[in-house]
C-alpha cells in the first residue's frame, strides 16, 4: 500500500474525529474545517 492510498482510507477516520472535538467544543467548528481542508490539500499533493 502507498502512502497516499493510507491516507486517503485514513482521511475519513480523521475528518470524523476532528467534527467530533468540534461539536464538544474542544476546537472551534472553523478550526476543524481549516484542519480538514489543509489536510485533504497535502493527500491531494501526494504523489
């Protein structure tokens, strides 16, 4: 398995937990989005 194929299977793990600490208010809701944006760029990026 490649690392962009890791991290595109992972990416929906971690999108999840983030919008989870975002509805307990552990992060501000735009926090996560940011995060979650930057994220699915660099996946984007990998070759």
């Amino acid at each position: 398995m490649s690392s962009k194929e890791e991290a595109v299977a992972l990416y929906p793990t971690v999108c999840s937990m983030l919008d989870k600490l975002a509805k307990k208010n552990v992060i501000h809701k735009n926090k996560a989005g940011n995060l979650k944006s930057k994220l699915a760029a660099k996946i984007a990026k990998l070759a």
